[in-house]
C-alpha cells in the first residue's frame, strides 16, 4: 500500500512534508499535481496511518478536490442530503439540502482510515516517497534550504533538507510566536449510534444548552459528536452503552429514536490558530496551523483547499521556498481561513451560551435562514466550497 520507503539521503529535496496522515497525503498528491517533487516525512511505522480510527466529515467541495487528485473513496462515503439545524427545546429550525443546489450531496462522511487507504494508493502508483521512522522535533532554516531536525535537537545523521518544509501534523507548539488560542471548558464525547429507522442521508445540527450534538450518517448508523462541558463529561464517559445511549437520547430530544451505542471517545476542545502560517521556507497546514471546534466540521475541509492554493502557488516556482511566493500564498488564504475559524468559533460561543434572552434571538436567526433562501444559500455555499465560495 505505501509509496517508496527511503531512510534517508543527503540531497536537498524539493518539498518535504512532515506528516504522512491524510492531510499530508493529499497535499503531496496536490504538490505533484502542480509539478513539484513532494517527499512524506513520518515518524511512524507504514502501518499506523492505516489504523487511524476517527471519522471525517468532508463538503462537497472536499470531494471535487480528492477526485481531482484521483483519491476519492466513493464506496466508502455516506452522503449527506439534507442537513437539520435547530436548537433543543426553542422553536427556530433550517433546513439545508442538496437538491437546493442541484448537487448529489453536501458532503460525506467516511472512516479517515478508507480516505488513507486511497491516498496511499494514489500516492504509491504516482511515486511519490514516504520516508517513515524520522521524527522531526524542529525545523532549522537558512537562505536555501530548509534542516529537519531529530529528537535531540540536532540534525539527523544524514541530513534531512529541503527547499520548502510543510508542517502537516501535530498541534500548535504553545512557543510558537504569534498564536492565539481559546479554551472552550468542553470536550467532545464521540460514538457511534443505530438510529432505530433508517437516517436516509439527513444530518442534524442540534443545538442544547451544554453544546451542539452532531449526527451523522456513517453506513447504516450515526457518527455522534456530542459537546459537553467539560465537568460532566467523564461521568458521562464512564457509562455504559445502554445508559450512554439513554443520556444522549434525553439531551437530543425525541427527534430521532436511537438504538445501540458503540465505538465511543473524547477529546478537550478548543480554539488554536497560528497567525503566521507560513515562516522562512516553512508553511504550517491542518491542526497545525489552526485546530477548530468541531462544529459545522470545517477544519479538515478548511486544511485541504490550504493544501490545494499552495501547490497552485507554488506551480512552476523554480524556488518553491521563496518567501514572496508563500507570503502571496498566506495573503490568498486570508479571507478563507479568517472566515471559516471566525464562523466556527462564532457558532460555539453564540449557541452554547444559555441566556434565555439568546435563545430567543438564535430561534430568530435560524428561522430567518429558513424563510429568507439568499441568506440560507449565502451559509450553504461557504460551507461547501469555504468563505470565498470557491470553487
């Protein structure tokens, strides 16, 4: 399944990219495209990738960009035809769907593991090199080249260079320089659920007074990612599946009758953006570069269309490091990426705020988007495509 698996070498390569998960598959994929020679650098084994348990929920404009790059897991992905927006318990609702805007779907949700499976083979019949077991801890930089460093700090004992080092993985550093981050207090606790009838391709946005709970279509079941603040969510956690599935079906309300629980995780939640995301002959992408809220699930589809401007970017660059080439490339991410975290961030703190007074108002702004069509599609298509429409 894997591309070219090197240890290491001496030349400077073109573009080295750390992170050989999704991500830092499809911009490799995007960078040859472009006509670069892009090389995965990971510190794992081949395998771990492949075991990547979480589930992805991509727009349909996430979709036009992996089939572009010849990588979209068709047989793996469940539609989403319409999508339920509402808030428990308060009257306001919209309604989005796919025939509105003469599409198949409004996105998909797949295993990450299917979409790895198919960037990996795209990768390997394409040629590209993944280099596993150099785990990189820093990133030196000089005038003409780029110094992966190892875990003692120095460089490894062949040298890893590059023209341009892309950073595809991992979280924030907190010593990074200008960075900003939020603490929301909530954790998302993460299962999977058997609706009792068929869910039919409908997702449900639903917004209570602990934080929105997702639904969505996975196969014949629901992908539940379920906000919660942060103090009650080990009790939570720590039931069983029948009294999970109990808990979630009081929070959700009647709308949907669920059945068995399985599969279940969490993790904290909160707002980290790097502001400079791009630095001398170093670019940052995905979570590290911004990691969002999972609300309205833009943050992998945000990482993929930066990962699709850059290699466009960098298109027949005879230096692909070149400091105005990825300072144009930050300045025409600009509007998307404020955008799509400020949107993200808005939703969190606007519908997970329980002021009685909001209630009425967020109620007000649901039903507008429902009666007024130009507003609802102005939402849609940013949600689709990203802030400035695109494509």
């Amino acid at each position: 399944m894997a591309a070219t698996t090197e240890a290491s070498t001496a030349a400077t390569l073109d573009v080295a990219i750390i992170g050989a998960g999704p991500l830092g598959l499809a911009t490799a994929l995007a960078l040859q495209a472009a006509g670069r020679e892009p090389t995965l650098i990971d510190a794992r084994a081949a395998d771990t990738p492949l075991r990547d348990a979480r589930v992805l929920a991509l727009s349909h404009g996430s979709r036009m960009l992996l089939e572009k790059l010849g990588a979209w897991p068709a047989t793996q992905a469940t539609p989403i035809s319409r999508i339920h927006v509402s808030q428990r318990g308060a009257l306001g609702r919209t309604l989005m769907q796919a025939d509105d805007y003469g599409l198949p779907a409004l996105g998909y949700v797949l295993p990450a593991q299917a979409l790895v499976e198919t960037l990996l083979q795209a990768c390997g019949q394409r040629g590209i090199a993944i280099r596993h077991g150099i785990a990189v801890q820093g990133v030196e930089a000089n005038e003409d080249r780029a110094l992966l460093l190892g875990e003692t700090g120095t460089a490894h004992s062949v040298p890893v260079a590059a023209k341009l080092a892309l950073s595809c993985e991992g979280a924030i550093d907190k010593d990074a320089g200008r960075s900003f981050e939020r603490d929301y207090d909530q954790h998302a606790l993460l299962c999977r659920v058997r609706p009792l009838a068929p869910h039919g391709g409908l997702a449900w946005e639903r917004f209570t007074p602990d934080g929105p709970i997702a639904l969505l279509p996975l196969g014949h079941d629901y992908s539940v990612v379920w906000t919660l603040p942060a103090a009650r969510v080990d009790a939570l956690y720590a039931l069983d599946d029948a009294a999970l599935r109990d808990a979630l079906q009081l929070a959700f309300g009647p709308a949907v009758r669920f059945g068995a629980v399985s599969e279940r995780a969490r993790y904290p939640l909160g707002l980290r953006v790097r502001r400079d995301s791009v630095g001398k002959r170093m670019a940052w992408l995905g979570n590290a570069a911004q990691t969002l809220h999972p609300v309205a699930g833009q943050g992998f589809n945000l990482a993929l269309r930066d990962a699709w401007e850059l290699a466009d970017t960098l298109r027949g660059a005879a230096d692909p490091g070149d400091p105005v080439l990825l300072a144009r490339y930050a300045r025409g991410r600009l509007l998307d990426r404020a955008g799509t975290i400020g949107f993200t961030d808005s939703l969190v703190r606007i519908f997970s705020t329980p002021n009685p007074l909001l209630t009425h108002v967020r109620g007000a702004a649901l039903l507008a988007l429902d009666i007024v069509p130009p507003l609802r599609h102005f939402v849609a298509k940013r949600m689709l495509f990203g802030a400035r429409a695109w494509p």
